[in-house]
C-alpha cells in the first residue's frame, strides 16, 4: 500500500494515472501533456509500475500503458478499512450499535 501511495504523492503521477482513466496511451502520447524532460517521464512511469498501477505492453517501437484500476480500488480501500472507516461494507454480517 505504501508503493501506491508514494505514486500517488505526485501530481503528475496522479494526473497519469487520470488520463489513462480515458484508455490505454503510449509512452509518447502521455509524455506530451507534460513539460517535463522524457527521463523524469520515464522515472515517474517506473513509480506508477512499481507501485503496480499500471502494466504496459510493446506496440512496435511503443510502450502502451494500460491503468490497473482494481489496484488502487484495493489500495484505496485497504486504507480506508485501516480506519475502521466502511468497516460495515467489508463485513456485511456484522451488525452496527445504533
């Protein structure tokens, strides 16, 4: 969880991670939305991978970058739990005190 959270820390990671909310897009493609040098776009690429938010695929001399939602989702969730926050969705048996 720690690895997707130092993803999201970044505002350009998590504004990587919106436009691949849109669909898969190239290496190339993502690094045009940004004026940042094609090596931090490369570093920032290797956070979100890390972090396991996103897997690629070859297209000829491209990297597409696909966005794995369900991982943040849990990540997203896990967090959330850790607080006793939604504690009653993750265990629908357990009844609430009212």
């Amino acid at each position: 969880m720690s690895q997707v959270f130092k993803a999201l820390s970044d505002p350009t990671r998590r504004r990587v991670l919106q436009l691949l909310r849109k669909g898969p897009m190239s290496a190339g493609e993502l690094s045009d939305q940004f004026d940042v040098s094609k090596p931090t776009m490369s570093a920032h690429f290797a956070v979100l991978k890390e972090a396991d938010l996103v897997h690629t695929e070859r297209d000829g001399k491209s990297v597409i970058y696909h966005l794995k939602l369900t991982v943040l989702e849990e990540a997203l969730l896990g967090f959330v739990h850790s607080f006793g926050i939604g504690a009653e969705a993750a265990d629908p048996g357990k009844e609430t005190a009212r």
